[in-house]
C-alpha cells in the first residue's frame, strides 16, 4: 500500500474527524478506494471505534437507476435516516465513476429527491464529518492529467501542515469578523456587495473537507446585490455550466445566464424558494492547490479564487438572530481573481489580484 494512503487515513482520523473509541463510523466509499478504507478500518480498530463501510453517496449508477424509474413521488427513507442518527462519524470518499452518470436524470425529479432528503442532509451535517478524495484514473482523465501526476496533485493538496494552513487563513477570518460590507469586483462582469455583518465566518483547514484551504460565511439574506461571472466551469450531476452569470437584487437571483447549459442553469435555481438567494461566500486560500480540475472538492479551495453558492447556508455560518437560507440545493461555483480584481471590506481594499492586505507584494490598485 502506498504510504500515502496511510497518511491520507491518519489526517482524516486525528485532523478531520478525530475518532474516539465507542465511535459509530460510517464510510461512504466507492470501491476504487478500497485501499484508503482498508486504512481507516484498521484505525477504527486500533482505536476500538465502529467502522460500516457503504455506497450510498458513490453510487450513482444505482441512483440513476431508482430516478429514471421512479414517478417522482418520494418519501424519506426512515431506515437511512435511522442510520446517520446512531452514527457518530460520517466519512465520504469520492473517487473514480462516471462523474455525468446522473447527466439524463430529469433535474426536476432530481430537485425533488433532494428536497425530501434534506432531513438525511441536515442529519449527516450535525455530525462529525469528511469528505475527501481518492485519486482515480477516472478523475485524473477529467483533470487532463497523468495517473502518477493527479496521485501526485491530489495527496500534495491533502497531506500538509494544516496547523499552518489554519494560522495563515486566521488573517483573514479576524477582517472578516470585524466587518460588515464586503464587495467583490473582477474584470467587467462582477461587481457584487453583501453584508456580513453579525454573520459567522469559519476557518475551513481540513476539518470537514479534506484538502481544506478557504474562509467562508454566509451572506445576510436580502443584502446581496450586483452581477457576478463565474468564469470557471462547473459540473452539476453530470453537466458542465460554462461562463454562469448571475444577477442580484435584494438577495434574490434576477437574471441568469450561461454560455454553456445556461438551462441546468435554470433547473438549479427554480429548484425551491432558497436555490435564488446565497448560502455561502468563500475565498480560496489554498496555494498548494494552483490548477483548475473540473472537481468543486480541490477547486473551490484554489488560492486567488473567490466562490458563490447559491442554496443553502451552513447553520454554523448564521449569526444569533439572523435568517438561515434554507434550500435543498447547494451549488458553488467559482471565479478567478488573479487579475483585475480586487475585494473590499467596508470601503478598504483588503485583496487585489489575488494577494491580500497581510501578505509580501500587496499593493493598492
């Protein structure tokens, strides 16, 4: 076994989850990552924790199957449910599949689906967690990438010294709490300002994803307003969206647009009341991470990037006294800001192209 994987394994068990005897653990894996989950059973062991391994969240072909077959009729399924509230620790390898198996699915009946699960989501949530990556040849196609290469990419972005990863987006989480307005600009198709004043802020350093590497809260619900490009791809169960562009007023989506699949689009944000407004702001801290590979896991993390998601926000992100966006979806899609961008905080620039106000080489635009 590639010692790799066992220290994949040991930062997932100490850093991520930290599993204690007793622990009821849950993994939910695709075979390919058999080698990673053999690893981790052998911590559960050593450490007297429960470990059931699963294929609920990887098996798409499965779930592909159910939906096309279904009449769009669902309801929560209690014996899953019943599950993830004995369990202490959930644990969620993606690796290797057909990322676009869900890509004939109807998306209404797949909005739907979701909705009625949203019990098993918040259930799972409440718990500890993690998800991560195996590096599968089936991903590393997607990342125009050798083999060895994307092994090489994918274990460089997770095995790290996260202690220093998490002192570095300190900085920037102790701005963001001091603050109220922030805007965000980048080339001619963004400029976009929320508030999030009386929001929470969280330091993301691998303690729920794993690689971690951003800051993120949620935004006030109403206060979100402007245009916003996101120029790098995404891929929602299966289908690319190339070159979304987004327009708010008052917090709700009220344009939209695609270059590519701008329906999907569409489909994602009629899929209930929340799926218009914002659940989530991050900014990518992440430098090990420094190229694109059609996986939101890594993506999203990219230093010199900033992500919206559209959907729900995360309860930890919602201030004492303030709306949580409740929605069934929860879709992040990114833009680059490494050139002609900039973030401001309450008027001050805190961020230009892509290096922020406490690092070597900022300076004012």
């Amino acid at each position: 076994m590639d010692q790799r994987i066992r220290e994949h394994a040991k930062i997932i068990s100490m850093h991520s989850t930290s599993i204690e005897k007793g622990d009821n653990v849950v993994i939910d894996a695709n075979p390919i990552a058999d080698d990673l989950v053999t690893a981790l059973c052998e911590i559960c062991a050593e450490r007297g924790a429960n470990p059931l391994v699963i294929r609920g969240r990887t098996g798409t072909r499965f779930l592909r199957a159910y939906l096309n077959n279904s009449k769009g009729e669902f309801q929560i399924p209690t014996h899953e449910l019943a599950l993830f509230e004995k369990m202490d620790v959930y644990i969620v390898i993606r690796g290797g599949g057909n990322i676009s198996e869900m890509s004939d699915v109807d998306q209404k009946i797949m909005n739907e689906h979701s909705l009625v699960r949203k019990p098993i989501r918040d259930e799972r949530l409440s718990k500890r967690w993690c998800l991560t990556q195996f590096p599968a040849p089936e991903n590393a196609q997607k990342a125009n990438m050798s083999t060895e290469e994307y092994e090489n990419f994918v274990w460089d972005a997770i095995i790290r010294d996260w202690d220093v990863q998490k002192n570095h987006q300190e900085r920037l989480l102790k701005l963001l709490e001091k603050g109220d307005e922030i805007r965000i600009v980048s080339g001619s198709g963004t400029d976009i300002k929320m508030n999030i004043g009386g929001m929470i802020p969280i330091n993301d350093y691998g303690n729920h994803n794993l690689p971690g590497g951003e800051v993120f809260t949620a935004p006030v619900i109403d206060s979100v307003d402007g245009e916003v490009t996101f120029d790098i791809p995404l891929t929602y169960k299966g289908q690319e969206i190339e070159e979304a562009y987004l327009k708010f007023e008052d917090g709700i989506v009220t344009d939209y647009s695609a270059v590519k699949n701008g329906g999907v689009l569409g489909e994602i944000l009629s899929a209930d009341r929340g799926a218009k407004s914002v659940g989530e702001l991050g900014i990518g801290m992440n430098r090990g991470i420094s190229q694109f590979t059609n996986n939101i896991l890594f993506d999203e993390k990219m230093g010199d990037t900033i992500h919206i998601a559209v959907g729900m926000a995360y309860a930890d992100t919602v201030g004492e006294g303030k709306r949580k966006n409740e929605s069934s979806v929860h879709v992040d899609m990114i833009t680059d800001m490494s050139k002609d961008s900039y973030i401001e905080l309450d008027g001050e620039l805190i961020q230009v192209d892509g290096c922020f106000v406490f690092e070597e080489g900022f300076r004012l635009k």
